[in-house]
C-alpha cells in the first residue's frame, strides 16, 4: 500500500499503484521520474499526466530511491530494484518481471 503521504500521479491509480495501462496482480511498482520528482506506475502516465518530456536517471544515480512498492510502501533504490529479481526485498511481494523491458525509458543505461 502508498503511504498516505505519497503521491503517485497517474491515470486510474488504485492503492497498490496499478493504473490504467498496466493493472496486472503484479504491476505494482511506481517509478519517481527525475524530471518532476513525483512518481507514476508507468511511462504512459507521465507522457498523459506530466506535460514535459521525461528525463532518465543516469548510471552515477542508482543509489538514489526512485522505485516504490505498492505492496508495503518501501521505497528501493534504483540499484535494489534493479537487482530484486522481481521481488521486493521488503515484504517478498511479486513484482512484474517484464518491467525490466522498460528500464531503458526510465534508467539511462
């Protein structure tokens, strides 16, 4: 679940941080996107809710916490998520493992 002091922009966002685009048992991860420091389950989200071009995290910023768990709310680094293989290392819930074909759009490689 989002902490309630959490905001994760998007279209349909339900607790768990699933949205319109992507809304399987698994799809629940938001990415804080560098450009606005605010996060949203997907790319689709950003490009229809953020009214700017997005902006990836580089290589040099993998420390920072820039992935959220809709299961309890942890925040990872983007390094921890990266290396998760698909699975928080907080609270062992299961995370969408074709997520990683999009690490290109978020994370500069």
């Amino acid at each position: 679940m989002v902490p309630e002091d959490v905001e994760v922009k998007g279209v349909d966002v339900d607790s768990k941080t699933r949205c319109r685009h992507y809304h399987s048992e698994r799809d629940i991860i938001a990415l804080k996107f560098k450009c606005c420091n605010t996060y949203y389950p997907c790319h689709l989200c950003h490009e229809e809710e953020a009214g700017h071009e997005p902006v990836r995290w580089t290589r040099d910023e993998r420390d920072t916490k820039a992935v959220l768990c809709g299961g309890c709310g942890n925040e990872l680094t983007i390094l921890q998520y990266m290396n998760c293989q698909s699975v928080c290392p907080h609270c062992q819930s299961a995370f969408n493992p074709g997520c990683r074909n999009h690490y290109h759009l978020y994370f500069e490689g």
